[in-house]
C-alpha cells in the first residue's frame, strides 16, 4: 500500500527537475498523476515542447504507474480550470495540487525591465492563484485537498539580482497561509516548501567570481539532488499529514528545515505616541535588526544552492 493509494494528483512544470521527481514519487505511492508543462526555456522562452511531460508519463507507466501529459500554461486561470477536469476525466477526481512550476529572468533591481518582472509575477504567483484556484472548490466540496506551494529562500531571504523572482515567492507564502487559515475547516491543508536543489534554473544562477565560492556552490549542487525533495511532498500530499497546515519547510538535500511565521521582534511604548525626535532618542538598534548579507553579498543565506 501506498501513503497516496486512490488518490489523483495534479504537478505542473514536472515535466524536469523537483516537479519531474515529485510526479514520479507520487506515482510510486499510488497517486494517479496530470504531468503538466509547457515545454518552454528556463525564462518562458520557446513556443512549447510536449517531449518532457510525456516523457515523464511514459516513466511513470514503465514504473506501473497510471498518468497523462498536459501541455497548459498557469498562467491561463482557462487552461488551469482544463487541468483540473482533466484529472477528473481520466481518473475521476483530484486530491492533490503541487506546482512547482516557474521561470527566472534575473537583472539587479535598477536594470529590471517591467517584462521581466511582470513575466515571473505571472508565472510564480498568478500561477499559484490560478491553478490552486481552479481546484479548491472541488476540494471543499468534497471535503478533503492536499496543496503544496512552492516558495523560495529568495523570497524568505533575499537574493541579489532576483526582485522579481523574491517578490513573487514571498507572496505565495502570504497565498499558502491565507488558503491555509481560509480551508483548514473543509479537511484542507496547504503548505509551503523551499527547495534547493541541482536544477536547470539552480544552473541558470551565474556562478560566483570568487573561486572558492564558487567551488562551494558547485559542491552543494553535487548535493542536492532534485529527488531528495520528494520524499517530503508525498508525506504532505497524504492523509497523514493532516495536521500539518500552513506550514513553510525548506529542503536540501538530507536537511529539512520547518521556518517560523513573521512575529514582532521588539516592541517599545511611550505614553502619548510618538514624535520623529522621541524615535530618534530611543535609537534604532532598539527598534532593528542590522541587516548583514553573507556568502560575500550574494545571498543572505549560508545555504546556496537556492530554487
């Protein structure tokens, strides 16, 4: 038996990398799978090849698994809504949402054209709106739906060169917590995972300058293997996990870490408010944290690789 036994999953962009794994692991556990992807380049270039969905259909039936190809993009709420009567079509239903699917198009901040950010925002969080969107009626009608979001340490804690990118995977974490608090009551659960991994956008990443650095991505990448992340979304794709809800894991490789929910670090009062000069006398290392960036300014977490 299966953890994911009679259950139908829905994995966009798996047609390579974390999605692609995912899809396969699910597929092992019993999930019937709707492999979607475009088909496009690494920034949503290309007009779309449907080899590497099917290619992932075709090792999920080699494997004894049961799955179809869909070709749709997120960023069409139509094509979304397609997806998921899709599923219903070929398997009877849906239980399971995980879309990994996205893009990068990284520029530092001043030379971000508005495509460039407006391409990503589309992709990542209207895409995560849209597909999630078109299935979480079914979900709640049927009492029981299983979303697995996909964020970023960019997005937790920033990236240089990846506003865009950042941005976006900061508001599906504020999505999945929203979904989460909105749906908990209809057997619902959505959950936010932060992989790292070796994958074709990990590699799009330029390399750092600094040897050493860059002898320390490269070793970290050896790593991560994209697989090591599926282990944790078939656990939150099942019915085992239904008191994990709203939740931000991140993962690399034999590391799994859970990330805290925003919260006041410190707080001052002063009877009758506040003027610019009373703040100014109390001093802002009272009322801040220094802002440090490490691995020499490319990121602010020690943990390079990031997706």
């Amino acid at each position: 038996m299966g953890m994911l036994d009679g259950r139908v999953a829905l994995c966009t962009g798996s047609g390579r990398g974390v999605g692609a794994e995912v899809a396969k692991l699910m597929a092992k556990h019993g999930a019937k799978v709707v492999v979607n992807d475009r088909g496009v380049g690494g920034g949503g270039e290309g007009s779309g090849d449907q080899t590497p969905a099917q290619q992932i259909v075709d090792e999920i039936k080699a494997a004894g698994g049961q799955a179809v190809a869909n070709y749709g993009s997120v960023t069409a709420f139509d094509d979304c809504l397609a997806m998921v009567q899709q599923a219903r079509d070929a398997f009877g239903g849906l239980h399971i949402v995980f879309n990994p699917a996205g893009i990068l198009r990284d520029k530092m901040f001043h030379n971000m054209f508005p495509e460039d950010w407006q391409a990503v925002m589309d992709v990542h969080l209207t895409g995560h709106f849209n597909v999630n969107r078109a299935a979480i009626n079914l979900f709640r009608e049927q009492g029981y739906g299983r979303i697995i979001m996909v964020s970023s340490t960019s997005g937790l804690l920033g990236n240089l060169g990846q506003c865009n990118y950042g941005a976006a995977k900061l508001g599906i974490v504020a999505l999945a917590r929203i979904v989460a608090l909105e749906n908990a009551s209809k057997g619902i659960t959505c959950n936010v995972i932060c992989p790292s991994a070796d994958t074709r956008m990990t590699r799009s990443v330029p390399t750092p300058k600094d040897p050493a650095a860059a002898a320390l991505r490269e070793e970290r990448l050896r790593r991560s293997r994209a697989d090591a992340i599926a282990p944790l979304c078939v656990f939150l794709a099942s019915e085992q996990s239904k008191d994990v809800n709203g939740q931000v894991f991140h993962q690399r490789a034999a590391e799994l870490s859970v990330y805290g929910h925003m919260r006041p670090l410190r707080m001052v009062h002063r009877q009758g408010g506040w003027t610019p000069e009373t703040i100014a006398e109390v001093g802002m290392p009272s009322l801040s944290i220094a802002f440090t960036p490490l691995d020499g300014g490319r990121s602010v977490h020690p943990g390079l690789p990031m997706e």
